[in-house]
C-alpha cells in the first residue's frame, strides 16, 4: 500500500513560475587555497612527466577491417594481431612510423602518414579454417579433426586507414599552465596517451579492463567459487596544477580459476560432486566463457548445454568412406569421442557444453573442456567472496608504495617507441606534495559534555546520548539465530540506562515457528508479522529483529519492506554473534536516530557559528544511485536524495527514495508535476523541501548545499544543467518565483590517487587535505581524507566543486565538508566521505533490497517503490 505525503505544504505565493533553465559552465580554481590546519609532507601515486617536444600533432585515422568477401570483421578479436603484421608487412609505406591502435577503430600516429588513405591487404598466418574441431557445419563432430595445418590455414583480409583528425599534444600542455581550452581537445589527446599504455600492455599478453593491465605472472587471491583476483596496475595519463603526470595505482579484477570446467561448477556450486550440480544455473554461469578443448589444442566460447547427456546426445555424422559414404548415420557425443579419441568417463552422465552458434550446435564433453587463463568474471560476487576479497587484497602505505615504484622500474612506460616519438619522458620517483591536516571539529553529548575526536575517533564510554528517545511499546523477533531473545533484550535495556535511553521491557518476543525455516522470505516475513500483530492490541512503536546470517540474509530486505512500507513501524535488525557492551551501543546509536534522536551534534551547530550557513536557511542534499549487480542488466537502478532538517542544523535527514531505468545514473525524479493537478509534484525535491519547511520554523531554504555521488567528469555537466534544473523547477512549483543559491559539490571515491606519508609508514591523518600541485590545472577540485585509515591503504575523497554561488573561501568550505564527515549518527568515527552522501548510499541500498525477489522482464515497465510509512517517512531509517 503506498502512502503519500501529509504534510502541509508551504504556503503557495502568488507570483507566476518562470522559466527555471539556466546553462551554467562548471566552475574554474579561484586564486587562493585553504591555509587552515598544520602542514604535512606527503608523496602521492603520480609521477611527473616531460614533454621536450610540445608542438606534436597525433593524426587520427580511422581502420575499417574487412574479409575478402567484403565481410566486416570485429576488431576486438583479431584487430590488434592484423595491426602488428600491417607494420611488420607495410613499415616503408607508412615511412615507418609507429602505430597507436586502440584495438577496434581507430589507430593514431605522431606526425601525419604519408597519404591520407590507404588499402592493405594483410596476410594472418595462424587463422582457422571453419574446419575445426567438434561439430561442423551441419552439427556433426567434423571427422578429420586432427592438429594439422589444415586447421590453421593462411587467411587474408582487407585494411582500409583513413584520416579523421589531428589532435595537438599541446592542447594538455596549455590546459596544465592554466589557460582554459575546449575540454574534447585536451581529451582526445590524452586518449592517445592512453591508448599507448594500453597497448604496451596488449603487447605483454596483458589482460585489459580499461586503463588497468593484469598479467598472468601476478599474485592471486582465492575468494572461493572457482572465482580469484588477480592483482595489476591502473596507469593513466592527467594534466594536474603542477603538469601533466602518470597516475599508477594498484588494481584488483577477478577471474576465472583456470583448470578443468567441472571442477569450476563443483567450487561455484559449492558441491562435492557432479550429480549435485545444478545445470540450470551452470548454463547461465558458462555463457560466454572460453575453454580450451584438450582433444584438438583450441579454444572456444559456450554458449549452452546440451539438451541431454553425452551419451544420449544425438546428431547427424556423415559417413567418410565405404559404400555408404556421404550418407549420415546418428551417433551420440560419447560412441563419437570414444571411437575418435578418447572414452569420456565422468562426463558421460553429464551435459556436454555447446560451443557452437544458436542454428548450429557444437557438442563437446565437459572432461575434454578447461577455462582458459586471465578470464574475467563479471557476475557479482556473494558477500563472502567480497568480505575475502577486501581481507586478502589489502596493502599497508609501505607496501603499496613499493608494489607502485617496482612497476615504474619495471615496466618502463616512456621507452615506448611512440612515447619516445612525443620526447616524453617520466621520473620514476612519486611526486612529493604538501597537505594539510584539519583539526577535527568538537562534538556534544548528553549533560553538555564536550569530546575532541582524536585522529577521526571517539566513543560513547561513560557518556550519555545528547538527545534520547524512549522506547517504549516494542518487541524482539527472531528468525531462528541460535540465542537466548530475553537475554539480548535485558542486556539492551542495560546499556540503553547507561546511555540515557529509558526502554521499557518488550511487550513481547516473538520466536519463529521451526516449520516456517522452510518457506520463502517473503513468506517467512508474513507468517512472523502475523504471529507478532496477534499478541499486540496496537502496532508497536519499534522491533528489534534478530536475523539468522550477519550478512545478506534474504529475511532483510522483505522485512524492511513489510515494516517500513505497510505497517510503518521501525525496525532495528541485528544478528549478534559477539555479544558486549560496545556492540550494544552501536545498536542503539543507531535505533536512536531511526526514532528521531540525536546522538551527538557539532559544536559549531549549538552555536550557530557555520559560515555561510547559520543565518540564512540552507538545505544540505546527499545524492546517490544504486544499480543492480552484474549480470542482471533488467534490475531497475535506485535513486536516493537526503536533505537535511531542522535548520540550523546539519546533521539531521529525510531522505527520499524512487527507481528509474537501469544502469541510468542521471536522476529523473527530482521533479514529477502531476497531471491535472494543481501545484501536484510527486517528484523527490517536492518531499524533502516540504519536510525543511515543517522542520525549521517554517523557513524556505535560500541556499542550497548539493552533494552528488557517483558521477564521472564526463557527466559534470549533466549534473549541472539536469539535476539542478529539476530542482529549481521543483522549488517554483511551489509557487517561488526567486531562485535559491546553489553550491554543487561532485565527491568520488572511485579514483585512483593515492595520499601516503612522507617521512612515515602509517596512513595520513584524519582530515588531511591537498588542493595543489595534483589537482585539476583549472577546474576546482582538492583531495580530502577526513577518516583514520586502520587496515589497508587509505583512499581520500576526491571533491569537485562544480558550482558555488553561495561564496565560500577555500577554508569554509574544506572545514564545512570535514565537519560533515562527522555528523554521521551511527557511526563513532570520521566517515570517509561526507554523511549526507554516505546516508543517500544507505537509503538506495536499502530499498534495491526491497525488489530483491520480485522477478522483473525484460521489458516490462520500471515497477515503482512502495512508499514509506506516514509513521516513518520522516525518519532516518537508513541508519
């Protein structure tokens, strides 16, 4: 049942809307950087790189590839082989010059070729013929499958180059002294620097996820289910403030664990034999994998199974000699493999893989199959392949920087002869940079107590809540965890005294029936919901629910959905392993932000000293969108918007949640008038804009603080000219003819810049900040690492400042957004990156769980979320 706003709208004026598009330009550096905070050495993961000629020009040209039929050829397959024999076989035609070919299209050069367009013919020894190795064309195992020359029969095809462009290396060169050039330029120039890179690493039989090169020789880490992650190097060319730099960093991809195709189902599957696996989800995990067949030495991809085992498999095999030659005669797989080869023993009973085309299926039996080395997987990892991922790919700041400096050695990225062609040169020592640590902002606790976090940390030990909600009118349900029920609600009314939370004893717990164990989660949900509703007079006010997995239960999502949707009731859910004190607190800063509590506020918040802030009403916005996983490209993407409340204040959110079309990260919802309605908007902004209104003192914000997580530098603009318009036309809708001051802030944490101590091998401090030298040469951008790296190598967040209308200096708004890493009210440790994006984070994960069971086609209409609760839609549920 979904429910719509009650809350009263702010008052309508009188004046007309007006016309709400404004094209803004993304803001440039100002002139001064921030001062504020002691001043610390620091070395990051780029390396300094020297052009002695600057007036190169690249000469794009663009390869069309075709067979001698005329047929087009991908050139992903075969294009970079056909490239290399080009120049081997045509150098002087193309007086020699080396070739940067990004492996499909398009290829570059230094300096133009000595004619605009060119015809080759090329001559690819190796090819295979269509007489290969399983099912030939009539769907038959081909008879004369021997490792034979035949098999690998000369081919050639066509090459046509063509001239597209020029693209002057110095458009990067102005770009880093500061002066404003059209972005595609100095873009499509670094793309050719890229491409380099990318192909070096071609060259070493390197696997290529974008900019980031995997070798065969490096450490794996085993995460289970026949799946491993290979470790690599990012390397990418940017222009910063102090010049053009290579950026490495170290990267992580998972592959395939190479080896026999059953032994990969029985890990995936986790089964101990080949009768248990389930073949329905073996063919959905196969598709499109690469196996080497061991009867005939070559490779091919699946696109299926069999219909039916090997050896009750048929198909039409003509006959090769005899009377009846050229007559066909129907065998199955293994009388085949068996008479030609060898006898398949284990996967006689099994399906054999199809490795053929949808009208022409080409059967081999499993044992004869093995999954080629450096595949990647695509498909989401389970929790605890992620959770084994993260614990074995973590590298401490002294051995990430070594495992970064060996590359730079080793792999010798400027002595590329096309580099070498642009005088390019790259120092092989990290670039030193000068930061800065802010000092961390004091918080309040309950009976006025003051802390000062120390290094991004502090705790609620011997301190009460600022403001603690009673609870009251609850109860404890568990979903079959082995524990005792009373005693973790006796051990949370203890710590909730010695917090300041009054909590009454429940009215009730609720333990799942053992036949329920068996049924769905949604059903599972319902039957406890229903046990529960029979021992209340009245839906109580909280549940503490008690899950049986710590992590990815498929009880959570259903729950929440039937709690905070249908029955608006708020929910705590928990699976306590480890039971303490600490662990206790957690839980309640926590449900006491769920029942409209604060935990703890900024000082500078209960003096309303923020700059800027404090006297005139500003709305804070956290803005992400969650899509589904890999592999399921149907599952709609889910848009999150938190706004902040009860102005003055900055740590306290609603946050509004819708989904839109898959793997679409614009958010379309922002603005949604409905039809043949008056001032009727069913859009996000409408929601948290009434919800500021009703929270502080019936204010209308005239500023408004945009943080958006998410987004590429590619779609800056968008977020600039698409999002902020629909949030101005939202707030005209309501009748406001002026237009709020905007101050647009892009925060990633999907980057590749590496912050490490100069003269130490610990993490950088909390609130460490750089806004020199590596950064953007004229957009507006610093690097901010507010939290204490404890495990691993710490990752800053990287803040682009897209739009500031409102005016801050670089120290207001660098000291506004590390006291925003500190507001977050369930957590006792500065956040990585600031709350509002981290609760928006929160709030789409949360409601994707929602839709986690419901099977969606692949062409059905996006199906809407269920609104919250009027008893919950104000609150922070998403903590």
């Amino acid at each position: 049942m979904e429910k719509s706003s009650s809350l009263p709208l702010p008052p309508i004026s009188k004046e007309p809307e007006q016309s709400s598009h404004r094209d803004y330009a993304i803001k440039t550096r100002p002139h001064a950087v921030g001062s504020t905070g002691n001043r610390i050495e620091l070395c990051t993961n780029h390396f300094n790189v020297s052009v002695r000629q600057p007036d190169v020009v690249f000469y794009q040209y663009t390869v069309t590839i075709t067979t001698e039929n005329g047929d087009d050829v991908d050139g992903k397959g075969i294009g970079r082989k056909l490239m290399d024999q080009l120049f081997k076989t045509y150098s002087s035609d193309l007086d020699s010059k080396r070739l940067a070919y990004d492996g499909e299209k398009t290829l570059y050069t230094v300096g133009p070729l000595p004619q605009n367009d060119f015809d080759f013919q090329v001559i690819l020894e190796g090819s295979f013929s269509k007489r290969d190795c399983g099912v030939s064309d009539d769907g038959s195992p081909s008879g004369t499958c021997k490792r034979s020359k035949r098999s690998f029969l000369p081919r050639s095809y066509k090459v046509q180059i063509h001239f597209s462009a020029k693209i002057p290396l110095k458009t990067v060169l102005v770009t880093q002294r500061g002066a404003i050039t059209p972005d595609k330029s100095a873009q499509d120039a670094l793309r050719v620097l890229d491409i380099v890179l990318r192909q070096q690493a071609a060259e070493r039989g390197c696997l290529l996820v974008r900019q980031a090169f995997f070798h065969n020789d490096r450490t794996y880490v085993d995460v289970g289910g026949g799946v491993r992650g290979i470790r690599g190097f990012h390397s990418s060319f940017r222009p910063t403030h102090g010049g053009l730099s290579l950026n490495i960093d170290v990267s992580t991809t998972m592959i395939l664990e190479p080896g026999p195709v059953i032994k990969f189902l029985l890990a995936n599957q986790s089964v101990e034999s080949p009768r248990q696996i389930d073949w329905i989800k073996a063919a959905k995990m196969l598709k499109h994998m690469r196996v080497k067949a061991s009867h005939c030495n070559m490779e091919f991809k699946i696109i299926g199974l069999s219909p039916k085992p090997c050896n009750q498999q048929l198909f039409s095999m003509k006959i090769k000699d005899g009377e009846h030659e050229g007559q066909t005669r129907e065998i199955t797989v293994y009388e085949y493999f068996k008479q030609t080869y060898t006898e398949p023993t284990i996967s006689a009973y099994l399906p054999c893989l199809d490795v053929g085309k949808p009208n022409r299926p080409n059967y081999l039996p499993l044992e004869f199959c093995n999954l080629v080395t450096l595949q990647r997987y695509t498909k989401a990892l389970s929790g605890r392949q992620r959770a084994s991922l993260a614990e074995k790919s973590r590298q401490k700041p002294l051995e990430k920087m070594k495992s970064l400096n060996d590359a730079m050695r080793t792999y010798c990225y400027d002595e590329d002869p096309f580099l070498a062609g642009c005088g390019i040169s790259i120092e092989k020592q990290m670039t030193r940079v000068e930061g800065r640590v802010l000092k961390p902002p004091t918080l309040k606790f309950g009976k006025d107590e003051d802390c000062k976090p120390c290094n991004g940390r502090w705790n609620f030990n011997s301190k009460l809540l600022l403001e603690p909600r009673a609870i009251k009118n609850w109860a404890v349900v568990n979903f079959s965890f082995p524990c005792d029920s009373s005693q973790i609600s006796r051990e949370l009314i203890s710590c909730g005294r010695k917090k300041g939370i009054e909590i009454d004893r429940p009215f009730a717990l609720v333990e799942e029936d053992p036949q329920s164990k068996k049924a769905g989660p949604v059903e599972r949900v319902e039957r406890m919901i229903a046990k529960m509703m029979k021992k209340f007079p009245d839906p109580p006010h909280f549940i503490l629910c008690i899950l049986p997995e710590r992590k990815n239960s498929d009880i959570y999502g259903p729950w929440k959905k039937i709690c905070l949707t249908r029955e608006g009731i708020n929910t705590q859910c928990i699976c306590p392993t480890k039971i303490s004190e600490q662990y206790f607190t957690n839980v309640l800063l926590k449900i006491n932000s769920k029942l409209g509590g604060i935990n703890s506020l900024l000082e500078i918040e209960i003096s309303c000293s923020i700059p800027l802030i404090n006297k005139i009403p500003t709305l804070i916005l956290g803005m992400d969108v969650s899509h589904g996983p890999p592999g399921r490209a149907n599952v709609p993407s889910v848009a999150a918007v938190v706004g902040s409340t009860c102005w003055p204040l900055i740590s306290r959110y609603r946050a509004a949640v819708r989904t839109q079309s898959p793997k679409v990260e614009m958010i379309d919802s922002l603005f949604q008038p409905i039809e043949n309605v008056e001032k009727g908007d069913n859009g996000i902004m409408n929601e948290l804009f009434v919800e500021f209104y009703k929270t502080s003192r019936s204010r209308k914000p005239k500023q408004i603080i945009i943080f958006r997580d998410g987004v590429s530098e590619s779609q800056f603009n968008q977020v600039l000219n698409i999002e902020v318009d629909q949030i101005i036309k939202a707030y005209q809708h309501l009748g406001e003819s002026d237009v709020p001051k905007f101050t647009v802030i892009v925060a990633q944490k999907n980057h590749h810049t590496k912050l490490f101590q100069a003269k130490g091998h610990e993490n950088v401090p909390a609130g460490t900040v750089v806004d020199t030298k590596i950064v953007h040469p004229t957009n507006y951008d610093f690097y901010m690492c507010a939290h204490a790296g404890i495990i691993g190598t710490s990752r800053p967040a990287h803040y682009h400042v897209l739009l500031d209308e409102i005016g801050f200096e670089p120290d207001d708004l660098q000291n506004l957004i590390h006291s925003l890493c500190y507001v977050n009210q369930r957590s006792t440790t500065a956040t990585s990156i600031v709350a509002p994006v981290r609760y928006a984070h929160l709030a789409a994960a949360q409601f994707a769980q929602f839709t986690k069971f419901e099977d969606i086609g692949e062409n059905e209409n996006i199906p809407e979320l269920p609104r919250l609760h009027e008893r919950v839609e104000s609150n922070m549920f998403f903590c």
